[in-house]
C-alpha cells in the first residue's frame, strides 16, 4: 500500500528543515492533536494517538538534505514514511510525504483512511512551523 500527502510549502530553508527532521524531538510538533504518548530513544521514537496502539519509528535513512526514512521497529508491521523536500528559495523548502507499507488486504482497507488522514496532518503540521 502506498499513499502520499499533498506538497507543501514549509517556511525553513530545505537544510534547516532537513537537520529539524533529523532532530527526532521534533517530531512532537508535527504529530495530531490527538497523541497520547510520544518519547524519543536516540535513533528512535515511540508514539501512540488516542485509541490506536503504539508504533516505534526508526531512522533508517538519512540522504543530505532532501530525505529522511523512518520505518516500523516491529517486524508485525513493515511500512516506512519517506519524507521529501525540494528547495524553493533560500528560505522555504517543498515537503511530500510517502508511505509504504506491506499489509494484507483486510488491514489495508482498515487501515488507509486513518494513515492518509496522519501523513496529511504531519505535513500540514509542518507548513505552520
């Protein structure tokens, strides 16, 4: 299953915001209203949102300044967020959010609209920045 957000501006040049995704502490301020928990442990991060489980991201690869890999820490759940910038100007960058992620079926469909609806949330997040 693959899904994307929208392009977006984020007002930070495509470094700044690159070396602020890399931060892992960060994430905090792009996550929804609705986070329940969230703690960093270097190279990772444990997040859960109200009435979901709780989900660790690994940083699995970094690419100077235009791509940050997170993926799933549990081997039950294979799926990774990509996370895209392109420079605009000296000062802004675009954003795009990818998701991938190897699920049946049954838990694809279950499961599109609520990570669709997280991925737009944390791009639309980082626009406010």
């Amino acid at each position: 299953m693959n899904l994307e957000s929208k392009k977006s501006i984020v007002n930070k040049s495509q470094k700044e915001f690159f070396e602020f995704l890399t931060d892992l502490e960060n994430f905090e301020k792009l996550m929804p209203s609705t986070i329940d928990k969230f703690e960093v442990d270097g190279d990772s991060f444990l997040f859960s949102l109200k009435g979901m489980p709780e989900i660790r991201l690994v940083i699995k690869e970094k690419n100077e300044f235009d791509k940050v890999v997170l993926s799933a820490a549990s081997s039950k759940l294979n799926f990774s967020l990509t996370t895209v910038t392109q420079p605009i100007s000296e000062n802004s960058c675009e954003l795009q959010l990818l998701f991938e992620g190897d699920f049946n079926p049954m838990m694809a469909m279950m499961v599109k609209g609520p990570l669709q609806k997280f991925i737009d949330t944390l791009s639309e997040n980082s626009t406010k920045l």
